[in-house]
C-alpha cells in the first residue's frame, strides 16, 4: 500500500472483514456511513436496524461492520437487484434511508479498466498485477473522498418493516432425510421436501 494514502481507521476494520481495499467496499462504507448519520443512530447491537442491500458485491460487507446487521441475525436482507443500492431502516419507527450510486458516480477508467478486464481474465503479468492494485486503492480513496451528492441519489421516508428473524421447528425433509426449518419445506404430491431436493426434483 502506498505510504501517501490514509484511509480511516473504521474503513480499515472493513478491510479486514472483507479481506482487500477495493472501490466496492468504499461504495458500502460510504453508503452504511451516510445511512447511520442520516439516521443518527449507531451500529445495530440487536435488530434495531434492518439493511437492505440490492447487491452482492463488495460493499455489502461494509454494512455488515459499520451497521451491525448481519445475515445471523436476520437483519441484513439481500434482493438479488444487482444495483448498488443499500437501504437502513428503523424496526421501531420504519424511517429509513435508501442509497443508490449515480449512473455517473463511479467507475474505473481509462488503465484502471483497462487493468481490470486483463487480471479479471487472469491475462495479466505480475507488473500489471501490480500497477492494478496500485489504482484500485487510488480509485478506492477517490470513493472515501468524494462528495456524498455526487456518488449517491438518497430516498428518505417510512419504509415497509420487514419481518423479525424467525425461530422455526426443524423437520426431516422426506427425501435427503436433513433435518430442514419446517416453514421452508415445500409440498411435492404427498412429501415434504428441502429447497435442494426440490430443485432437484424439477429437473427430473
């Protein structure tokens, strides 16, 4: 990592979360950092808050750190969007905060893609590797210092709440035999079965 780069301490807990510096995780920092300030609220001790993320990349372990919610406790839902949006929202009062990357908020450019596109299908030699990773983390401090109104268009208001995390009775599905929360059973002819050995029995 460049010495000249200085990126701040709770970003850093995320990285270390996430495994690497990246402009995803930045997008995610940025977005969780906005959302508890615009909420004036802290990170999630139980399921107070509720995150939505519309994406599966990188910065959705960002939110996971900075908010609290997480996928063990329920409150950390993901809808298979594949948009760069993130949503917080309070059980108790269902006021909320939807963010959502601009078209023009952020991309890489120019090397930088150009770099992207060789390592992504491992084409690239170690020097490029290098020169790579060397603008992804520019690019990611360029993310943690931009204008908030220029990465994000932000939603406020009241928010659907979404359901508590559920605690259900397991049952044995009728094929693999695994014991399976019994409300995510489903009914084929006369069984009871998995979600995996239900996909499986589509294809037959």
């Amino acid at each position: 990592m460049s010495e000249a780069l200085q990126f701040p301490e709770d970003f850093m807990h995320c990285v270390r979360f996430h495994g690497h510096i990246c402009p995803g995780l930045s997008i995610g920092y940025r977005a969780a950092k906005a959302g508890l300030d615009h909420m004036s609220t802290k990170r999630s001790e139980d399921e107070e808050l509720v995150a939505i993320v519309e994406t599966d990349a990188c910065g959705a372990d960002a939110v996971q750190v900075l908010t609290g919610c997480t996928f063990g406790k329920g409150n950390f839902l993901y809808q298979d969007r594949g948009k760069q949006a993130f949503t917080l929202i309070d059980r108790s009062t269902g006021q909320g905060v939807r963010l959502c990357m601009r078209p023009d908020g952020f991309g890489p450019e120019g090397r930088h893609q150009e770099l992207l596109r060789r390592v992504m299908q491992d084409q690239a030699s170690e020097q490029e590797r290098e020169e790579f990773f060397a603008l992804h983390q520019e690019a990611s401090k360029k993310v943690l210092d931009m204008p908030l109104e220029d990465l994000f268009s932000m939603q406020t208001g009241e928010f659907p709440i979404p359901d508590m995390a559920r605690i259900d009775a397991s049952r044995c599905c009728d094929e693999c035999g695994e014991p399976t929360m019994q409300s995510k059973l489903v009914q084929a002819q006369d069984r009871l079965l998995c979600r995996g050995c239900i996909d499986s029995y589509r294809l037959l």
